[in-house]
C-alpha cells in the first residue's frame, strides 16, 4: 500500500506504574531455578531485557489506553475524531468492544466510528494500514489510534504456574521464558489527512505478509485479571526472521526504497537475540536502530509505536530520514511501514 496523503499527526503514550527487573523476577524462582540447575542471570544475558514494567492487575487497558489518548486531544479537537480504533492484545472485556469504553472514557463525537483491531503485537501497525486507506481514499480524515498493554497479569500467572507445579523442570520451563519478558505499556497514535498537518511526518506506505502455517508457535489466553501465554522461542524466532525477510523485499518495492537508503530503523521489541537476527537477515545496519527492550520489555502492540516515540523523544529521528518500522507478531504476521520524518 502507497500513501501521498497519510501524515502521523501526533501522538501519546503512558509508562507503567511498576517494574520488576529480571534479577528480581529470578529471584522470585530461585527454588525452581536452583531444583532445576538453571543458571542466575540467563534471562537478561539471553534477553538483553533488565526490566518490565506492570499496573496492577485488574487495571483496565481502556483506562491507560485513554491516558495517552488524552495526551494528544489536550491539542486537537476532540469532536474532530473520525475514527477510533482499539488495537491491543489486552481489552476490558469479551463485549462489547474496548473501543467504546475509551471513547467514553475520551469524550469523543457520536458520530466518531469505532472498532477494536487485535493482531497480537501488530494491533496497531495493521491499524494505521486499515484507516490510513480510509483516510487516503477520503473516507474520513482523521483516525485516532490506541493500545493499553498490561503485563501484569501474564507475569502473576506464569510466575504461580512455574513455581507450583513440582514437576516443573529445565524442558517444560521453556515455553513459558517468553512470558517473562512482556512489559507494559499505552500508546496513542493520530493519523490525519495532510490537508490537517501538511509538516507532519509522511507515511510512504507499507506491506504484510501472513505465514498462518506457524499459528500455533505463540499462544495465550486470558482477561485483564489473569493470562496464560505459550511459546516455541526457537521456532518463532526463525519463522519470523524468515517471513520478515520475504516482507521487506515486498516493503522495499511498494516504498522504492533501497536498503542502502534507510536512515533509521525501529524493529519490534523481543530482545537482543530477535534484533540482531531479524537486521542480518535484511541485510540492515546494526547501528542505526533504535531500542526499548532493555527497560521496557516486549510490550506488544504497544513497543514498535513506544520506541518510535521514544526515538523521536531522544532527537534520534532527523528531518529528512527514511525510518523503517519492522514489525512481526505471532500467527505469524509481518507488516512494515515506511516513514518519512519532519
């Protein structure tokens, strides 16, 4: 998909409450890890992640969603939203959708539409390419983007369901490592038509590619008081590098870009091994990424929205850079968007 009239008007963001960091999340098994001759300090080492931030549980993701939501309506009408679109892997509740409790929540328009968006950790990019053709298209001009992810749940329950289970040993631990790495966090994005915000960032376009063969490699179920979440790491890590590969190429033709023409790059938060796999194979540049794993975590739908607002936060984006966000999530799906700063 290419876009002439996509701009990202501004955005928002919340941080967790609380942190817990991987020294202290060892600790907490250090019975399991000392019955299963586990080494101390294989989490961060493997990871690159010392910390995971958490609201406590029960913490709705409507209610963090909306406090960066509000960051960005503080200067842009509300009544002017077109579109809402909820894009999280958390939500309040099976019904109705999240959506309408943050539009409450935002005061906005009746006449503003609104849906949840769920993609695992690509809520919000398959978000921007769904109302980015709207807006492209003249459907609408302006769609506010939202995702409230909350780890602490995942991490109450999987640190219960290792630590009481006797029979809990160095082979069954492993599906669970991945789950010690989600963090927390709420972003807000706004998209507009450029006719709104003609200086805001461009948004050249994007692609997406689905290998649904690898469905089951990561899966999790739950609600905002407790979840459970499954992962083959190895096999996910090289499904995902192998269809982001197949992505960018894809990418690259709809951007007419060429690798040697990237400025910066925001790939989607696993940890360090996912990260220096995921650049190789696309024949990316080591030094020109920006991260938020190492204080963070994975925070789902929520990290590659999080590091490029970070990055920006940090003057890491220049005038003038092609940014190439990278983003992959289970089921598996990659998508990939191409940005042009301001």
């Amino acid at each position: 998909m290419k876009f002439e009239h996509l701009r990202l008007h501004s955005f928002g963001y919340e941080e967790p409450e609380k942190f817990i960091s991987s020294d202290e999340m060892e600790e907490k098994l250090s019975s399991l890890y000392e019955r299963a001759k586990l080494p101390f300090g294989r989490l961060e080492l493997q990871t690159g992640i010392k910390r995971r931030g958490f609201w406590p549980s029960g913490t709705r993701p409507s209610t963090i969603a909306s406090k960066a939501a509000e960051k960005i309506l503080k200067k842009f009408p509300r009544e002017k939203i077109d579109l809402l679109l909820h894009s999280s892997v958390c939500r309040d509740f099976l019904e109705p959708a999240t959506a309408a409790q943050v539009h409450h929540n935002l005061k906005l328009s009746p006449h503003c539409m609104i849906s949840d968006l769920s993609n695992a950790c690509l809520g919000v990019l398959s978000s921007v390419l769904m109302a980015g053709q709207m807006i492209e298209k003249g459907v609408i001009k302006t769609a506010l983007i939202v995702s409230g992810e909350n780890a602490g749940p995942l991490i109450d329950q999987t640190l219960q369901h290792l630590l009481n289970d006797p029979t809990m040993d160095r082979k069954k631990i492993k599906p669970f490592m991945a789950s010690l790495t989600i963090g927390s966090a709420a972003v807000a994005f706004l998209l507009t038509h450029s006719s709104l915000a003609p200086d805001a960032p461009k948004i050249v376009g994007g692609s997406t590619l689905t290998d649904s063969d690898s469905v089951e490699l990561c899966q999790g179920d739950g609600s905002s008081h407790g979840l459970m979440m499954e992962t083959d790491s190895e096999a996910l890590l090289k499904a995902g590098v192998k269809l982001a590969s197949e992505n960018w190429i894809k990418a690259k033709s709809v951007l007419g870009w060429t690798n040697n023409e990237i400025d910066k790059i925001i790939p989607h938060q696993v940890g360090s091994a996912h990260r220096l796999a995921m650049l190789t194979s696309l024949g990316l540049p080591v030094d020109r990424d920006f991260q938020t794993f190492e204080q963070f975590g994975n925070t789902g739908s929520a990290a590659l929205p999080l590091t490029l607002i970070k990055a920006s936060e940090a003057g890491f984006l220049k005038k003038g850079d092609k940014v190439a966000l990278l983003g992959i999530g289970s089921g598996l799906t990659s998508t990939m968007l191409g940005l042009e700063w301001t």
